[in-house]
C-alpha cells in the first residue's frame, strides 16, 4: 500500500512538471503579513499593518511544484498584497512585479501605474519584496534592498518545530547606505548633539521546509535608537520594527498569461509584467523612498519644497477659515503671556510653552495673507498694531515675542520680523543724535529696536542676501555709534549664516567695518587742531568695536586693516593689539585652501618674531605676550618652534610670561588643542628633544616682589560632569598689572560631548589704566617712571554662536569712576535677556520593514544676566554681583510619515508621535569683593551655583493630538506638571562654590569677603 501511495505521487509530481504550463490555472502561494513599529521600552505601536501577501512565481523554463524561494535561475514574481491597520478591514491593495537574477536579488520592480500606490505603499511592498531576498547558497556579501546597500552576512541553523525537522537560516545587514535621501531635513544645531538614528540590529530569520524547500516564514527585526547625548540614556526614543511572513496554504489564479518567459531580456520581463499587471508600469528600484507630506503637516524650515496644488500660495485671497484661525492664533499668543514675563526667564515651564508655540507658527503657510494674518494676532507689526503706539509694548511680554518669531524662522514669521522692525526704525527718530531732545515714547522704542529687535535677529540660524540687504538698508540709517555697533555686529553674526551672499553686500560691509578699524594718524589731517582729535576712551571704544565686527565677520579682506593695528608703532593701547593678534587668525580660516596653509605658516612665524622680541613696555608685556602665544597655538605650531620661543623667553628673563606660556601649553595639551605625540615630546619624552632649557625649570619664575612684571592665573574646573559623556566647564583666565591692578579676564563655559565641542557663554573685560586706581602702583612710580592714562574698562558678551559689541562701561579718572559706583544698581538688575533655539534639527529615517520615520529635535536656551554693585567710599571696597541665568529645555518627536498623514486626531487610524524630553534651569553667581588700598591681594573672587538648579526629564502620555495648527481644536498648552499629559522624573541639585584657585581662596579668607550675595 505505501508502495503504491510513492508511486502515485511520484507521478503527480511528474504530471505537474510536464503539464503545468498548458494548464489555465496557476499555483500561487498565499502568505499572512504583519509589520509594526514600536517603541522598545514600552512596547508602544506607533503604527500597525496586517494582511495577506499572495505570491505567484514565473521563470523562463517550466516553475516547478511546490515551488522553493532558494531555486536557482531567473524568475519574476507576481506579488499581490491586501494591508491595512486591521487584519479584517484591509484599506490598501498593493501590486508589483519584481524581476530577480540568478542569485535571487531584485534588480528592479514594475510597479502598475493604475494602482496609483502613494510612496508609503510602495514601501510597504518593497519591504515584502525584501524578505524574498535571500542568497541561494547563503553567501555573504553586499545586497541591495529596502535597506539601502547592506552588506549581509548568513549563518543556518538546525531547527525543529512541531511538524518535524525545519531548515533554519539566519540573516544580518550591517553597514546599509540608503539609495536616496530624504529632502526635508536640516541640521541648525548650535550645541554638539547628535540626534541621527543609530541603527542597532537588522536580522531576518528564514524557517524553509528541508524537502520542498518552501518558504515557511520569515522574520526580520530592525531596532534604531534616536540619542541627542551619546550613550546617556537623556530624552532617547528607541524604535524597534517587526515582520512576519508565514505560509498559510496554496492556491489556484485563473490566468490567459502563459506560464513561462520566452527569455528573460528585460524587453520579455516588462513585457510579460505588463499582461500580469494589465497596466503600463513604472520601473523602480528596491530602495525605501522618502514620501512628503502635506505642508499644513510638514510644519517645515524648508518652504520652497512645497509647493503642490493642494498647498498652492495665495497670493491675494484670504484664508478660508480666517476667523477660526484667527481667534485660535490669537489665544495661543496670549496664553504665552505667563511664559514670556521677565521672572519667568530660563524657567523650564516656561520654555516648553515658548517650544510648543515655535513649532505651531512654522505650521503656518507662507503667503501675504497669513503674514497679515500672524501681525495681526501677535500684534507685532502693522496692520496689527498702529506704528505710533508700539512703544506701550516697551518692557511687556510683547517685546519678548521677537526671539519667538526668530526661533520660528520661517519665511512667514520672518517677514513680520521684517515688518516690526521697519515700524520701529521709522519711530525711532535716528536723525536725532541728543537723547535729551526724545521724548519718554520714541526713547522706549529705541530700546525695543536696540536692546530687543536688533540682537534677537542675530540668532536666526539661515537667510537668503535679500533678507540680508534688507536688514543692511535699516542698518545704514543708523548713524550714532553705540546704536550702529549694534545693527552691525546683528549683521556680523548673520553673515555666515546667510546663503548666496552678493560680493556687493560683503563689500558694504568691510566698508561699514572699516570706518571703526581707522587708525588715530589717518582720522584728520595733518594741520587739525588738536582738540578736534578723539580722545583715549572714544578711540579704544571705537578700536575695540571694530576688532569685535570683523573678528566675528572673518572675510579676509579686513586681515590688512587689523594687521595695521598689530604693526603700529603708535602709543596703542597693548588691551586693543593683544585683540587685534587674536583677531588675525580667525581672519585667515575662510580664505582658499591653496593660499590658506601658507598664511598660517607666515602669520606664525610674524607672531613668534614678535613674542621673542625684546620689549619695551614690560608693564605690557604679560597682555600682548599671551594674546601672541595663544594666537600661534591656534596656528598648527610644531614643538621644535614652541620650545625655541620658550627658550628665548626664558634667555630674556621674562619670567611672568614664561610662567603664562607653560600654562597655556599645559591647557592646550589637556584640551588636545595640540596632538598627544606633540604633547609628549614638549615633555622631552621623545627622540632627540632636549626640553625647555631654562623656561623648564620652574626656580626662576619665583622673582622679587620689586621686579614683579604682573601675574596670570588660569583656572578650570568643570560646572557637571555626566560619566565623561557629557561635560559643562568653565575656565578663568585673569591678567594682573605690576600693582596688582586688573588688566583683563576671561571666563567661560564650554559644552563637551561625544559629538564635538561648543563654547556656551563667554564674558571678557578689558582694562587700561586701572593702575592709576592702586595705592601700590601710586607707591611704586616713586621709585621708577610708569605710564599713565586715562583708564577705561569694556566688557564683551558672546553666547553660543552671537556675539555682542564690546560696551565701554567707564572712561576716565576717579571722579568718573566715583560717579559710576553712585550710579551703579545695588539690587540685581536685568541687563541682557535672551532665548534662542540651540537645537533644530529634522532628520528622516528609514526602516527596512517599509516604515519612514520622521524625527524632529527643537532645543531652546535661554540666557538673562543681571548685575549689581555695592560701593562704600569710606572704606575703599566695593562688592559686585554678576547673575546668570541659564535654562534650556529639548524635545524630541518621531511619527511615521505618509505622503497624505492623517492629522492626529482621536481615531483607530491615527499615527502616534513619540515625545521625549529633557530640560534644566541653574544660577550662577559671580561675585566679586575689592578693597582697593589692599590692591593686588585685595581683591576676592567667587563663583557659586545657587539651589535653585532643577532638572526635568519626560515622555508624553499617548495619545498625543494636537500637534498642528490645522484642525487644532484647544488653544491650550501641554502642560509638564499635569500628569495626564507628561511622566516627568525630577532631579534638584544642592548649591555648590566653585574652586577658583589657592591664592583666590587665601586672599578671600584675609580679606573676611562674603562669598555669598
């Protein structure tokens, strides 16, 4: 009996080979199919499609029954799939014919042009197509798929399930490049993040039935893991995307289409396709594409993309829904109102609901309507607000409404922004140049221009040259000098920023810079009288200024106007040319490549003759001679001329300033500013090095308190440190003269991570003639002849990547410095506030499983310094204050992307977004304590982080709705502290003070300062 059962299906195996092909029916393989993307954590589905996948196979010769995936040759397959977010209620039939080679790789698809598939679909079905592709021998090697170009490796395994023996094979893709890139994307970061997927694991697992060779099932997994700080676990998504392919049965299709190819030229394959499509087809490749969405939905920096009929601009009509949108645009605005007043600075709270706000308005379209439509609400700009009354807005929430708009960015916020400040111009009465001919209005509406308007537009991240010779134009009617810095420097910080720049605009510019780089000789002519010439104070202002502009700016072109500064030999003050020195180097980074390299070199060899010139103002010596040291470093020097110039430092007895340079250099091998190997060789631990001679040697440094040339200090210490990831540090350099009178500081606070390095906040002041000040410096021109001039301090503010013009905030002698301390506020007061985006980035991800995600990252940081000072003449001292106020909050948001998404509303259908974030709030005190006729070792310094430092960490509670303006129904924010919207974990950090060095410590304690303000 089991001999005649072998025999009878021995000859139906053989009936089907030798018949199939004449037969109306044909054999198709029908397949259940499930893909998700989840998070990892919490296994929440982001998305959900099942189905069915029927797959019929052709090749040249007959297609043997049962038929098996690893057969070698040529073939087509017809693959029909029914997918939908329900397994019975399938929304989507997908269609294609995929040509394979004889080692089983899809070079190219024929997609039927009557299905109409959208790109997401299309994906959908090459992630099928996908699956089926499979080495038949199992060689490891490159693949292409809906990876991208993977190179894959396999492995078999010995398997069983309940039916008996099962052939497993196992699949990992590594090293995938995609075949296309996504276009709506941007990277304006300005703190070192990294929030490009990192992809973790791609493995697929193959169950074949080991006598037919049928494909069982097939399993892929691929996890990706969205980071903003490398391996610390800080507002992370990790994303995890699953298919299941599992053999349900056979099954039989009614087809006129032969069962086999005349050849398998890809004349005969599109040919063949197209009578199993009954449709024209396209040829694709297998690669994932990268569908775009609707522009209501898009929210996006990249406008000039979207440009389709349904998003057609408007250029008259008004929008359809204007009051709807109007009110609920409107009530948005004012429930910020809380957010943007001045105590609510740095606050995290505070800076979600101004982030929630940003991403909102960049939803809106550009259009002459909706920028009338967005003056209107926000009250910004005319039509919404009368030009004569904008000064009531002086001081109001309002004012601070600017850094939203230019955190929005968009065209449409960015003409608004355009549109206030011409209002603002035209009110302001620049033509007048006394102050005290305004009155109290057109005074708070200068104030808004300069304080607010001005240095906010610095911080937009990209402009075009028309935007640029806009703000230029309302610059040129600026004519008074603090106000012109001011416009000026907000064009120097936009200047790289801006795309396509004109040569014309770069030259009005170095004109404009020019004007304050002029040295004194060349302001009048000979035969003008002397009391028409500018005073000290006005030209190290003036000077200062223009260093500031054109440091910032960098064209090259103004590398001979500053050059001059630092080859005058006329009586300049050494604060102005140790600027200029450290201004030439960021003069020569933008310049050609083939010119570039010998520049450095030239300019390093200039600026080592000059450090080991022998010097005659020696009071001087210690400011110009670390501005040239620390000016060569930043010049690729070699340790062979690093040593020579320490050596004849050391020959020329110039004690403080080797002691400066061997400090310097200690901090630049600590920062790897210079190569570990150059570091190791200054420390005359490599071949035929001799060392530092005489400047290593650190006896002669200890000089007599009478030949006393001026003291550097260099401190540095870090504010956190999370497990050496992610590190906030600061460093003080200070400059004291022969009396111990302050010449200049430096502080600063610096970003550190896996991802690169970013300076956070830098505060600078400079001094000249502080000496005439000192009681030891009046005791010492007894015994020996010093210069004197009239002193004047400046102070320089830069965060991320703006820079403020140096203010001059005293020049003079003691009655003018008396009159300032009488001025000056003895209670905490507001001198900058300012909120910036630190992080914008959209980047697009793709899933070999067919699934494109979306990831957007907004950071905002937020900066206000406050300053005070108590002064007692009778005693000599003084006590002073500098605030800071630091907070920064990060979000980060990933959504499957469709090229017509469903908005999220409240539906079976509806896509969730995945939302975490991470924010801090810290203050920090910088208090300083001077006793003057205790002066060097009466001065006390301190820096102290107050108790107030929180941070946040949180996810949203799904669903999250209401992420775009369009069918927006609250005008409400997401709310941190309500429970129902957020999971939020708290972390409050105790206060601490921070270590300033030994003898600021000692001359603390002898001074019985208070530390604390």
């Amino acid at each position: 009996m089991i001999g005649i059962i072998s025999v009878l299906r021995t000859a139906i195996i053989l009936y089907s080979l030798t018949t199939f092909g004449q037969a109306e029916k044909r054999f198709s393989y029908l397949y259940s199919y499930c893909t998700n993307v989840t998070t990892v954590s919490k296994n929440e589905a982001l998305e959900n499609w099942c189905g069915q996948v029927t797959i019929t196979p052709y090749s040249v010769g007959p297609t043997p029954f049962p038929w098996s995936l690893l057969a070698d040759g040529n073939k087509l397959l017809h693959v029909k799939a029914t997918l939908g977010p329900h397994p019975r209620t399938p929304r989507y039939l997908l269609e294609a014919v995929a040509r394979f080679d004889d080692a089983n790789s899809v070079e190219w698809i024929y997609v039927p042009e009557s299905r109409k598939l959208r790109t997401s679909e299309l994906n959908h079905l090459k992630a099928i197509l996908s699956l089926l592709s499979v080495h038949p021998s199992f060689q490891s090697g490159w693949e292409t798929d809906s990876s991208g170009i993977c190179q894959v490796f396999y492995a078999t395994v010995d398997g069983q399930s309940k039916n008996g023996p099962i052939e497993i094979v196992d699949k990992e893709k590594t090293k995938c490049k995609p075949i296309q890139y996504p276009v709506d994307t941007w990277n304006r970061n300005t703190i070192p993040v990294w929030t490009d997927p990192r992809t973790d694991r791609m493995l697929i697992r193959y169950r074949f039935d080991p006598v037919s060779g049928t494909l069982i099932q097939a399993v892929a997994y691929e996890q990706q893991e969205i980071f903003l700080f490398g391996q610390i676990d800080v507002a992370n998504i990790r994303l995890a995307s699953w298919q299941e392919l599992t053999f349900l049965k056979y099954t039989t299709t009614e087809t006129t289409v032969s069962d086999r190819l005349p050849d398998f030229s890809s004349s005969a394959t599109e040919k063949f396709a197209k009578e199993l499509t009954q449709s024209t087809n396209r040829i694709m490749h297998l690669g994932t594409l990268y569908p775009v969405e609707q522009a209501k939905v898009a929210c996006t920096l990249n406008t000039d993309i979207y440009h389709s009929d349904a998003d057609e601009i408007r250029s008259t009509s008004e929008p359809t829904d204007d009051g709807r949108s109007s009110s609920l645009l409107r009530n948005l605005f004012e429930n910020t109102r809380n957010s943007l007043q001045d105590d609510q600075s740095g606050q995290i709270e505070s800076l979600h609901t101004v982030l929630q706000l940003i991403r909102l308005l960049r939803c809106l379209p550009y259009n002459p309507s909706t920028v009338d439509l967005l003056s209107e609400t926000s009250r910004m700009a005319p039509p919404g607000i009368e030009p004569s009354i904008l000064y009531r807005q002086y001081g109001t929430w309002r004012d601070r409404l600017v850094d939203v708009l230019v955190g929005c960015g968009t065209p449409t916020c960015m003409s608004v922004l355009l549109r206030r400040l011409k209002a603002l111009t035209e009110m302001a009465n620049l033509t007048e140049q006394s102050t005290s001919a305004l009155s109290t209005e057109v005074l708070h509406v200068r104030k808004m221009l300069f304080i607010t308007s001005w240095p906010a537009m610095a911080h937009l991240n990209e402009i075009d040259n028309d935007f640029y010779e806009n703000l230029f134009a309302a610059c040129n009617l600026v004519t008074e000098t603090p106000m012109r810095a001011i416009c000026l420097m907000t064009l120097a910080n936009l200047y790289r920023k801006t795309k396509d720049i004109s040569a014309e605009m770069t030259d009005r510019l170095v004109e404009s810079i020019n004007a304050y780089l002029i040295l004194p000789e060349t302001l009048l002519p000979p035969t003008a009288k002397a009391e028409n010439k500018e005073n000290v104070g006005d030209l190290n202002s003036r000077l200062l200024i223009g260093l500031s502009l054109a440091k910032t700016v960098a064209i090259p072109s103004l590398f001979s106007s500053v050059f001059k500064l630092v080859d005058s030999e006329s009586s300049l003050s050494p604060t102005i040319q140790a600027y200029a020195v450290q201004s030439l180097p960021n003069l020569i980074e933008f310049t050609d490549t083939d010119k570039r390299f010998a520049e450095i070199n030239e300019l390093r060899k200039y600026f080592g003759d000059l450090l080991i010139q022998p010097v005659n103002d020696t009071e001087s010596d210690l400011v110009i001679g670390r501005a040239l040291f620390t000016a060569i470093l930043s010049l690729y020097p070699s340790t062979v001329e690093l040593v020579q110039m320490m050596e004849q430092l050391a020959i020329q007895k110039r004690w403080p300033l080797v002691r400066t340079c061997r400090i310097l250099l200690d901090h630049a091998c600590a920062s790897e500013q210079l190569s570990e190997p150059d570091c190791v060789c200054l420390l005359a631990h490599c071949h035929g090095f001799d060392g530092f001679g005489y400047s290593g040697g650190w006896s002669g440094l200890a000089v007599a308190f009478d030949t006393e040339l001026g003291e550097f200090t260099a401190i540095q210490g870090d504010v956190f440190n999370v497990n050496n990831s992610v590190i906030a540090d600061y460093s003080l350099h200070l400059v004291n003269g022969p009396g111990g009178e302050f010449r200049l500081s430096n502080l600063w606070f610096d970003l550190l991570s896996a991802h690169g390095e970013r300076r956070l906040f830098e505060f600078n002041v400079y001094t000249e003639g502080m000496n005439t000040f000192s009681s030891t410096t009046q005791h010492r021109t007894k015994s020996r002849k010093t210069k004197s001039s009239p002193a004047w301090v400046s102070v320089e503010l830069k965060y991320l990547q703006t820079q403020l013009p140096p203010w001059t905030v005293f020049t003079g002698k003691l009655p003018d410095m008396i009159q300032l301390l009488w001025s000056a506020p003895s209670e905490p007061t507001t001198v900058l506030q300012v909120t910036q985006t630190a992080v914008d980035y959209r980047h697009v991800s793709l899933f070999g499983t067919g699934w494109v995600i979306r990831v957007d990252a907004l950071g905002l940081f937020a900066v206000q310094v406050d300053g005070a000072l108590e002064t007692s003449v009778w005693t000599q001292s003084g006590h002073s204050l500098v605030r800071v106020r630091l907070g920064a909050v990060c979000e980060l948001r990933a959504h499957v992307v469709y090229d017509n998404f469903e908005l999220a509303v409240p539906s079976a259908t509806a896509a969730m977004t995945i939302v975490r974030g991470v924010g801090a709030q810290t203050t920090l005190d910088f208090v300083t304590h001077v006793r003057v006729s205790s002066l060097p070792e009466g001065i006390c310094l301190a820096m102290n982080r107050r108790s107030d430092s929180v941070l946040l960490q949180w996810e949203a509670n799904p669903p999250v709705h209401d992420l775009w303006l369009e069918d927006r129904q609250s005008s409400s924010y997401r709310e941190l502290s309500n429970p129902t919207d957020y999971r939020v974990d708290r972390l409050v950090l105790p206060g601490t003070s921070y270590d300033l060095g030994k003898n600021n410590s000692r001359r603390c304690i002898n001074l019985k300062s208070k530390t604390q303000w």
